[in-house]
C-alpha cells in the first residue's frame, strides 16, 4: 500500500513538473518570440526569461555587464523662453516655450506636442529634460491658443496646423544646429505629430525621426470600434526612424492600436521599435511625485536617455555647416 502511494505520489510530482515545464517553455517562446515588442512582459510566471538572441537585446552592454561601466549621461542647465507664432492658415497666434541647454552654442532641433492633458507644469517637465540632454525643444500649446480646456474629447483639425506651422519656427531659430527636426510626443500629441509627418509632408523634409510615449494612434474623432481595433491609417505612412515607449499597464484599447500598427511596420520593413516598461502603467513619465512608484521613475530615466541618444543619432547627418567669418 505505501508502495502504491509512494509511487502515485512521484507520478504526481513527475506531473507537476512536466506541466510547470511546458508552463515555463510557453512563456520563454513568448518572451523569445517575434511580436511587436521588442521587450516581452511574461505574466504566468513571476520571473519569466527572455530568450531572445544577445544580438537582437537592444539594450545590452557588455561594458556594463563585464565590466561595470556606466554610460554617463549629458547633463545641462535649461533656460525657458516664452514666445508666440502665427499660423499661417487662419492668423491665430500660438503661444509656446523653447528649451534651450543654458551653455551658449547651437544643438539639435525637436518639437515637443502635448497630448490630451494640455502643456501645464508637470508636462512641460518633458521638454525641459529632453532639453537638458542638449537640445532646442519648442513646445507649442495649441490648447491654449484656442481657448480649448484641459482634457478635451473632441478634436479640432485646425489645431493641426498649429503643430505644422512650429516645425517653421523651430528649424528658423538661430540657436538650432540642424537643418532637421525630431517629432516627440505623448499621448493625443502623438496623433499630432502624426498628422504633420505624414499629411503635411513633413517627414523626410523637415522632420527626421518620430518619437511617442503611448501614442493616441486613432483620430480621437473616429467612431469606438475605430478605437479599440484600428489604428489611424496615416502610421503606415510613417516613412521615417519610429520609436514608441509604452508601459506594461497601458489601457488595453490604446495598447491594442500601438501593438498592431508596431507589427504593421515591422512587417513592411520600417524602421521601428516598441519598448515596453515592466511594472507601470499609463503616465509613468509625469506622474506627481506622491503617486511615484519606483518603477516609474527607473522607466522614465531609461526612456529619457534612451530617447535623447536616438533622436541625437537621426539628427547627427543633418548638422548645418558653421558659417564661416569673411
């Protein structure tokens, strides 16, 4: 008898293992798969591996894993200058901030859009840290430029061309060292920028790469199932360097849209990534700080330096020449 129980009691474990086994192979095959995401968030297992190839880890140092080498990060003090421009289309006056590292010099272009929450003090704070990495960022408030509250449903087309008409100023401000700008974004800003780079002829002219924290991809306009199942047809347009970060908690409807149209381009061979931060959700990136979590702050540094060192990559070809002195 105890023999019988001995024997069901190993069969049992021999069961249990194998079906934790082929738990584990499921989510490594996953986590090593070829989806969208270029990092995989396992979810049945608390410490899932990622099995992908050490050439295809975007983010691996052999210098800091060998060696405990650290990449030190560019550091400047910011000064802020409110100015206002017109658009062109219909004369409305659009007031903006530019960014600039304090140290005089001319650095590299990018045009910050806010999203739906508008430009007040905690997302201004996003502009003035990709500035302090050695940037000019413009960033313009189409909101209050049209009288439009805080966190609006609807959106208004003519605010498009707000954005668009910045890309002029931006590019004309002496202080600017490159004959190219970056797009970045977040949230309903990420639409904007869209619209600009592709509709109005943008990209590959004026404007060189695209960045985007958890992108409204879908015209905010469009009816619900255009929402939750599709994404704005104007991303398969996207014709220029792509980089998209977005948390492991996003909202399922905007991280069904970013997903799929990540996957759309992979598959039309564009040049495009996702990133996606383990362990926060929509806003990581300004959060007040008593809602902080430590993950939070350690995926807001990363995509900050991360972001600041692709955007100086695509920009790098497009320096101006120094004019010279006769």
């Amino acid at each position: 008898m105890l023999a019988r129980c001995a024997g069901l009691s190993i069969a049992l474990a021999a069961l249990v293992i194998a079906t934790l086994g082929q738990v584990t192979a499921n989510a490594q095959s996953r986590a090593g798969g070829d989806g969208p995401a270029d990092t995989v968030v396992g979810r049945q297992l608390d410490a899932p591996a990622n099995l992908r190839p050490i050439k295809e880890k975007f983010w691996w140092s052999d210098d800091w894993y060998d060696r405990g080498i650290l990449e030190v990060p560019v550091n400047h003090d910011v000064t802020e200058r409110h100015i206002s421009y017109t658009n062109p289309t219909d004369g409305t006056d659009i007031p903006a901030i530019i960014f600039r590292p304090a140290k005089a010099g001319r650095y590299p272009a990018v045009l910050f859009q806010h999203g739906r929450r508008g430009l007040d003090d905690l997302v201004q704070r996003l502009a003035r840290r990709m500035s302090a990495r050695g940037f000019v960022v413009l960033a313009p408030d189409v909101f209050a430029a049209r009288f439009i509250d805080m966190l609006p449903i609807e959106h208004r087309k003519e605010t498009e061309g707000d954005v668009d008409a910045a890309i002029d100023v931006l590019l004309a401000l002496p202080d600017v060292s490159t004959s190219k700008a970056c797009l970045y974004s977040h949230t309903r800003g990420g639409y904007y920028t869209l619209k600009v780079a592709t509709a109005y002829g943008r990209q590959n002219k004026d404007v060189a790469c695209y960045v985007s924290f958890y992108p409204h991809w879908q015209n905010p306009n469009a009816a619900e199932p255009m929402q939750v199942y599709r994404y704005a047809r104007e991303v398969d347009q996207l014709d220029i360097p792509v980089l998209v970060f977005i948390g492991e908690f996003e909202q399922y409807q905007r991280r069904r849209s970013i997903e799929t149209a990540i996957g759309s381009m992979k598959e039309n061979g564009k040049e495009v990534r996702l990133i996606i931060y383990p362990g926060v959700g929509r806003g990581f990136d300004f959060r007040p700080p008593q809602a902080r979590t430590f993950a939070d702050d350690l995926a807001t540094k990363d995509s900050n330096l991360r972001a600041a060192a692709f955007i100086r990559r695509h920009l790098t070809p497009w320096q101006r020449r120094k004019s010279s002195k006769k």
